[in-house]
C-alpha cells in the first residue's frame, strides 16, 4: 500500500500558466522524490498597462512516501 502526500506550492512566470505550473514541479522537485502528479488548484494573472505581465499557478503537489 503507498502512502501519498500531498503540499501546496505557488509559482509564477512571464510566459504562460503551463510554464508556472512546470516551474513549480521542477522547484519542488529539487526537495521532493517520487512526485506523483500535480493538480492545478488556482491560476490568476497580474496585469499591467493591459497586458498580462505574469501568470500566477496554485497546485497540489501529491508524492508518496517511502
């Protein structure tokens, strides 16, 4: 039987909500062994002169425990 955790990680970038959501996982990669999925609880954008400057991403992170 696996033991499966799950943390909240946010992550932002200039490019697009995918690349934030990338970002996250290559981030908690660096802490974080046997990443199982990611699922994307929220995504909100920061707007400037009209223009999306930066996407903003709030995922699950789920792993399991050895």
């Amino acid at each position: 039987m696996a033991i499966l955790k799950v943390i909240e990680v946010l992550a932002n970038s200039d490019k697009s909500w995918e690349d934030a959501t990338n970002n996250a996982v290559e981030q908690a990669a660096k802490s974080v062994n046997n990443i199982r999925s990611v699922y994307i609880n929220e995504q909100s954008a920061q707007v400037k002169d009209g223009k999306v400057t930066e996407y903003r991403v709030n995922v699950k992170i789920t792993f399991e425990v050895i």
